[in-house]
C-alpha cells in the first residue's frame, strides 16, 4: 500500500525538478502539467499536448523512477490525458524595426522574437510547443516544421524564436534564417558571380535552416528546383528545417515533389484568436502603452477588429495617440470616432452551426441529430469532430459558445477535435479534398 498520494509523489518531484531544471525548461515541459484530481493507486498526468508528455518521459525517465510508485511488472503506475490548456492572452508578435544581427552566423533575428515574449493562446498552443520541441533538439523530430497562418498571427514571431533559443543553447550548430525573397536575390546573386557552388556548400554545411514566406517560391520554377535540392540535402542530413507559409502545403501552386517534402514532418497552424483572446490581448497591450480601457470598450473594439493582432495593436497605437493628444478618456463613442475606418465586416452570416451540421451530416451520411449527440462509436465520432473543426474554422466565436451547439460538449472536447483534424489533414488527402469541398458549399 503506497503511503504517499500520487499528487504527493509529483509534488517531491516537482520540487526536484525546480532544481535541476533552467527557469525556462521548468516553464515550458513542466509546470503546464497538472495532476488529474481523480488518481488514485495510478497517477494520472493532464498535459496539455503529445510534446511535453514525450520530452518528460524522453528526458526525465530515471527521475520519475526515483519518485513514483512501480506496477508489478516494473513500469511506472503513470498514464496521461491530454487536455486544453486555460485560456491565456494570445499576445501578438511586438513589430521591432531594429533586428539583432549575429555577424559570425550571418542571420538576422528580431530581439523581441522569442519564446518568452510569445504567450500563448488555444489558437497557436500546439504550434508554440512544436516548436519549442523542435528548438530544443534541432533535426530530431518533426522534421520539417511547416507552420501556417494569416497575416500577423506570429508565424515570423516563432520563426525567430526557434533561432534564438539554438543560437543560445546550441551555439556549435550553425543556422541561417532568411526570407524567401531573400534566398531567390543570394541565388540570383550567386548566378550572376558565377559563385553557385559556394552557395551551395554554405546552405548544405547549415544545421538550422529558418525559411520566411515560401509562398513567394511559387510560379519560380527554377528557384524551386534548387530550393528543393537544398531542402533535400539537408533532410538526409537529420537537419533541421522550419519554413512559414501564409497557406498550407496542399494549397501552394508549387510542384507535387515539392509540396510532398513540405509535408514529410509536422505541418501546424497558427490560428485566428477568438473574441475573448483579442478582448485580453487589447487590455494587455494598453497596459503596456500607459492606457487604461475598459472591458467594455475592449470588447466593442475585439468585436469590430477581428482579421489578426497586427490589426488590433495598429488600431490601438492609433487610439492611443489620439486621447493622449486631445486629453480624452477612451471611451466607445471616442473609439467609433477615431478607428470606424479600421472596422471590418462581420462575418459571412450564413455560415452558421445548423448549416455545418446539414452539410457533415450529408457528407457523412449520419443524422444531424447524432452529431450532437453523446455517442463515440467511429462512424459519428470522426464526422462530429470534422463539424466542430468547420465551426471552430469559419464562425468567428468563442470555444464555448461554439461547443455548446454540440449537445453541451466542452470547449476543450472542440479544440481536441479542431486539434485532430487540422494534423490528420496534413496526411490525408480525401479528408482535405472533403473539408475544402464542404468549406466551398458552406461560403457559397
């Protein structure tokens, strides 16, 4: 009989890992994990995604020995469950024109990308912990890290963060990040001064190579081939490769064998933040700014500003700079006076929770009903969870709202859903051809 509780045996070993662990690692792999309230001889773990359970058991395997109970056959009497995380302001990149630039390595950062400044949000948690996983063991696993998302969701924000914690804690390795644009003018450069096979030895020598925007390779054929060749050389090599897209691979005007590398590792998105997010992401930043503004009027800007961060802390600075000047207090009538040009449209109204229902349960063969329903056989689990990826995709709302018009699931039960769906389309070709299908029909 054990005489110390599960969460007693985590919190001695806790306590260890405090001690062994830098401030970062212990931020990042160990205290987002939570000690399920309903163990009991077993400890059951609440991590928050597959990353930080595979490095605690990768990396802290002969600790967790030393702490926790045994089974009789001499495993850990330790089980996981995976679940969303709390929702968390979901910061947006902080644009910086001055960029570090690190001469021996030739490769540009921005001092304010990095993880640390990075706070996540349920949209880009995923994508931040693979990331940081991959920062931690360059060209071990999820190789390439292809990341994709709309304007000013911290697709770059991510990109440099990765450089930034391997030039710090890797510094034998070398890396190079570079815009698109960029590598096709050192090509054409490269070309001109006859100077190919140079370029070629200094990107296929790399260990880290942090590709910007591959979406401007398309229509550039030859500049594709030889981005190709490198991409190759690189992968058979166990390098690291991340590249950032405002599209994902299957949707670039790119070459098939392309794209199939593209898709060799992990592709993840960067999402859109909700109503709630962009409401805490506004208050944040205005406390940031000296600017006191309520919920409120939070609110009343989230509602109207919506397409992505970079947008709202623009209409923020603007909304700044006028009250400081004219001596106001911010309030709604002074924001509709001051940003009712940066306001967008709602929406599209028709894409609603009923009509995703119709078009899945078409599309699969089931009945509306049973996909609000409880049931978890297959043939009703998987189309209910490629509903709750369309709902969670084209209607602008919160997690909770949208769960509810499931038969009063979680919010956590849609994100694990969009979760799923969103990496098994990066694999599966009938599910993408039927998700942009039933997309077409829904915005049509």
């Amino acid at each position: 009989m054990l005489t110390k509780t599960p969460k007693q045996c985590w919190e001695e070993f806790i306590q260890f890992m405090e001690d062994c662990c830098s401030a970062t690692e212990f931020q990042n792999w160990i205290a987002p994990i939570k000690v399920d309230p309903h163990s009991n001889d077993e400890l059951v773990l609440e991590v928050p995604n597959i990353f930080v359970q595979e490095y605690l058991l990768e990396n802290f395997q002969k600790h967790l020995e030393n702490f926790l109970p045994t089974k009789d056959n001499g495993k850990l009497a330790l089980s996981f469950v995976i679940t969303a995380p709390k929702k968390q302001v979901a910061l947006s990149p902080v644009i910086q024109p001055n960029p570090v630039v690190n001469e021996k390595q030739t490769f540009s950062l921005n001092s304010q990308y990095t993880f640390e400044h990075f706070i996540e949000g349920p949209t880009n948690q995923f994508v931040k912990s693979a990331a940081f996983g991959i920062a931690m063991r360059p060209g071990k696993s999820y190789n390439p890290l292809f990341i994709h998302g709309g304007v000013g969701l911290g697709k770059t924000h991510l990109l440099h963060a990765i450089g930034h914690y391997v030039k710090k804690n890797h510094k034998r390795q070398k890396i190079h990040c570079i815009t698109t644009e960029a590598f096709i003018n050192d090509l054409v450069d490269n070309l001109r001064n006859k100077s190919m096979d140079k370029m070629k030895r200094f990107y296929r020598n790399l260990d880290v190579l942090l590709v910007d925007d591959i979406q401007f390779l398309q229509s550039r054929l030859n500049f594709e081939e030889e981005f190709c060749n490198t991409f190759e050389a690189l992968i058979n090599q166990n390098k690291q490769i991340v590249i950032t897209s405002d599209k994902p691979p299957g949707q670039l005007k790119l070459s098939e064998r392309m794209i199939a590398r593209m898709e060799w590792g992990l592709v993840a998105n960067v999402g859109v933040p909700d109503l709630e997010t962009r409401v805490a992401i506004l208050q944040h930043k205005a406390e940031q700014k000296g600017i006191q503004i309520s919920h409120k009027v939070a609110f009343f800007i989230a509602e109207r500003i919506f397409h992505n961060v970079r947008q709202l802390e623009g209409a923020l600075n603007r909304l700044t700079a006028f009250s400081r000047m004219m001596g106001l207090e911010v309030t709604e009538e002074v924001v509709e006076n001051t940003l009712s040009e940066l306001f967008q449209k709602a929406p599209n109204r028709r894409v609603s929770i009923d009509n995703i229902l119709k078009s899945v349960s078409i599309m699969f063969g089931v009945g509306v009903k049973d996909l609000q329903g409880a049931s978890r056989a297959k043939n009703i689990a998987f189309p209910r969870q490629v509903a709750m990826y369309l709902a969670k995709e084209l209607i602008n709302d919160s997690l909770k709202k949208l769960a509810a018009a499931f038969g009063g699931k979680t919010h956590s039960t849609l994100f694990h859903a969009w979760k799923k769906i969103s990496n098994q389309i990066a694999s599966d070709e009938m599910l993408r051809r039927q998700i942009q299908m039933a997309r077409r029909n829904l915005e049509n």
